[in-house]
C-alpha cells in the first residue's frame, strides 16, 4: 500500500510539473509575439490621432466605434457585432472662469467644467468665493454664510498613499457631490481643487452627479491655481465669475463594440474589455485607450499563435463608461436576458503602464486558484494579486456572481495626467502598454484552460 501511494504522488507531481512547464512555455511565447509583433501601439496611435478624444454622443467616438469593429474584423474575430446602448449625451461649448481681487483687476484662470454639470446658459454668474479645506468644514457653515457665495472645496489629493487610487478614492467625493452640496445653502456654483496627483497648473474634469433638481455649475481648477487662490483668500476678498455653455442633451443610440472567438469546447463566456469612450479633452491614450487595444491584443494573439481556446473569448468595448457606464449595464443586462453564461471578466481600465498585478473580485476559491499561479507570471513583473475590485463595467457582471477583475498597471503617473489635456499618446511606452496585453492574455489563457 504505501509502496502504491508513494507511485501515485510521483505521477502526480510529474504531472503537475509537466503541466507547469507547459504553462511556462506558452506564457513565454504569447510574451515574444505580443512584445515582438503586437499592435497595440501603433492601433492607439491611430486611435488617438487620427480619432482623438472620444466623448459619448459626439461624432469622434461614432467613429471610433467603426474603427474598434474594424479592428476586431482585422484580429481575427469570427464574429463581430454592435451592441445597441442608450447614452446620455454632455457637451461643453465655450467656456471662462474669471477672479478679481481688491485690485479691481479680472485675471483668467485655466479650468474644466466638470462632466455632466449644467452651465451658466451663456451668462456671467459672480459671487464671493469663501474657502473650504474638507468636508467637515463646509458642514459647519450655516446656509446664511454660503447663500449667494461660490464655494472653493479646496482638498489636496493625499500623497501618503503608495497607491494612488487609494487617494483618488479619498478626495473624488468632492468632485461628485460640491455642486449639489453648495446648492443645497444656496451657493451659486463650485470650484474643485482637480483631483490630481501632480503639483502643476493642468485642470482634470470627471463625471459629477446631482443629488435632486437644484442644478448649478461645478468646475475645476489645477493645483498650482488652488494654492494661488488659497493664498489670495487669506488676505483679501476674492470675487469670481463663470460663463459656460456646457450641458446634458437628449439621451442617444449609440453603441458598444463586441467581437469574439468562438470556443472549440462549449460557448461559455471569456471577456476582456476596456471603455472606447473618453473625456473630451487630450486623446483618451491611457483612459483607456490603453485598454481598448490590450484587449484587441488578446484576441490576435490567440489567433497568430494557433492558440485553440475552449471557451468563447469575447473582447467588449464599452459605451460610456465616463460618465454614465450605460455600455457595462446594457451588456449586463442583455447577457442575463440571454441566459448567457460567462466564466470570468477583465477590464484594462487604469492606464496603460508598466503592470504590476491583477485585481481579483471573485470568492475566495477563484481568488487562491489564480493566486496559485504567480510563480508563472513573476518573470513578467506581475506579482500584486492583493486587490479584490474590479472594472466598473464589469459591476453588473460582478453583482451577476461572475468572478471578475482588473489589470493593475503602476499608478504612480496616472493621476498626473487622468482627464486631462495632457492624457496623450505620447505620455505612452510601447513595452509598458505591450506588458499590460501580455498579462491579459497569460490570464485568460490559464483561465481557458482550467476552468
């Protein structure tokens, strides 16, 4: 007996050896191809300057949704369809913020209206600024000291975190709730410190909501202006003015882009994914353009390496993630209505930077399975698979049961450059954003195969 039993953990463990070894070999050449043939970079190229950035509802995304089905077409896909979305549609026009000291002198300040915040309808509005430096302080004014003012939420974005979501996540309520919270005690509109990383002078927009119908302006301004503005506040008054354009419009048809490689073994559910839309300034190169086309990368490299899946790997690229995430509800939604059954979901949605891990939100099962696997993936850098969230759209998958995740790229340089002007191709490496789409696809790979 123990002469049997000792046989059988050798087979067993030249098995899992040889399987191992196996796994090595495949990661090994889906790296070679994609570092030495991938195209991404050169498709984000054309993305962004031939397209540029991508709002939901404008004409450039309408044609970034031909260029993504056409690329799916060229990567392989055997199918390729559009997903019908009905999408709310924001637009900017012109706008001007404007202060004035004791001096009597107006001075422009560069700004962004934040997305989805109504405007001023083309005319001037001014008040008193007064300053707040965080939530707590602006709970303690009473609606007599806010009533006819602008409310300044000055709160720096926190440089103790390592990781820097950790610290968009802490200051990002500013941005959502300011113009509402000013409404509320009768403030004319808000200005945001940008939820920025960097100490520069660049303002980032970003997706605010209303709390009930009392709609006023909300804008940003960078951080280098924040400090000035503070300053100036600690000595004298300070008098702003605003004239925007921006707006919501009627909600649209628009569309999500999917494409996809039909399982040799069954038609259960792979999907990797990214948002095709952008804010309406820079290009959309890292947000996320950078996860359109690590996606597309997936799907090429499975085909250019004969590569025969058992499950249907379905590259999406979602609709309006920026400032509605109606494209991840729709396709959530028409999965479940298809009685559809999905494995597993990744998202690219954090840049297109050097990777440094994946974000596990599944239970915890799944999570120690594919944690079980990084010996194999430390050769290419990843070796972070702490985290437990995953791409927001992939949260109606995710409140679905369907075990999901998100590639985590380093962050250090995101919130520089997120939603902003400066989100351009040229701020993108080649072998970073290659990396990232080698991660992707050693993933779905060892998902492919053993679930």
């Amino acid at each position: 007996m123990k002469k049997i039993l000792g046989t059988s953990l050798l087979l067993l463990g030249l098995t899992v050896f040889a399987q191992t070894k196996e796994d090595s070999v495949q990661f090994a050449k889906i790296s070679t191809e994609i570092l030495n043939n991938g195209k991404s970079y050169t498709e984000l190229r054309d993305l962004t300057k031939n397209i540029g950035h991508r709002l939901s509802g404008s004409e450039s995304y309408e044609k970034a949704v031909k260029w993504a089905e056409q690329k799916l077409r060229d990567a392989g896909a055997d199918k390729v369809w559009l997903q019908e979305v009905m999408i709310p549609v924001w637009v900017r026009g012109k706008e001007s913020l404007q202060i004035k000291t004791q001096s009597g002198k107006w001075t422009s300040l560069k700004m962004l209206s934040l997305g989805n915040s109504e405007g001023t309808g083309g005319k001037d509005v001014s008040g008193e600024i007064i300053m707040v430096r965080s939530m707590e302080e602006y709970d303690k004014l009473s609606p007599e000291q806010v009533k006819d003012k602008i409310v300044f939420f000055n709160y720096p974005f926190s440089q103790s975190y390592v990781e820097t979501f950790r610290g968009y996540s802490d200051a990002a309520k500013y941005r959502t709730t300011a113009a509402s919270l000013t409404a509320k005690k009768g403030g004319k509109f808000a200005i945001i410190r940008s939820l920025s990383s960097a100490f520069d002078d660049v303002p980032h927009t970003g997706a605010m909501r209303y709390a009930d119908d009392k709609k006023i302006p909300a804008v940003a301004i960078g951080s280098t202006t924040a400090d000035e503005l503070a300053e100036l506040l600690q000595s004298q008054k300070v008098t702003a003015k605003l004239n925007s354009n921006c707006g919501m419009k009627e909600e649209k048809l628009s569309h999500s882009v999917i494409g996809e490689i039909t399982g040799k073994k069954d038609q259960s559910v792979i999907v990797v994914g990214g948002h095709l839309d952008s804010w309406d300034v820079g290009e959309g190169a890292h947000d996320d353009g950078s996860g359109i086309v690590q996606s597309i990368e997936v799907l090429r490299t499975f085909k250019n390496l004969g590569i025969k899946n058992n499950h249907t790997i379905r590259v999406v690229c979602f609709a309006n993630e920026e400032n509605g995430v109606k494209g991840g509800v729709q396709y959530g939604k028409t999965a479940k209505e298809n009685n559809e059954k999905h494995l597993f979901a990744i998202e690219s949605d954090a840049g297109g930077f050097t990777p440094r891990g994946i974000s596990l939100d599944m239970d915890p099962e799944k999570r120690k399975q594919i944690q079980s696997w990084s010996e194999l993936f430390l050769p290419y850098g990843i070796y972070d698979f702490k985290n437990t969230y995953s791409g927001t759209d992939l949260y109606p998958l995710h409140d679905m049961g369907i075990p999901a995740a998100e590639l985590v790229p380093d962050s250090q340089r995101y919130f520089d450059i997120h939603h902003t002007e400066e989100d351009t191709f040229e701020k993108v490496n080649r072998r970073e954003l290659l990396l990232g789409a080698v991660a992707m696809t050693q993933l779905i790979y060892m998902i492919d195969k053993n679930w």
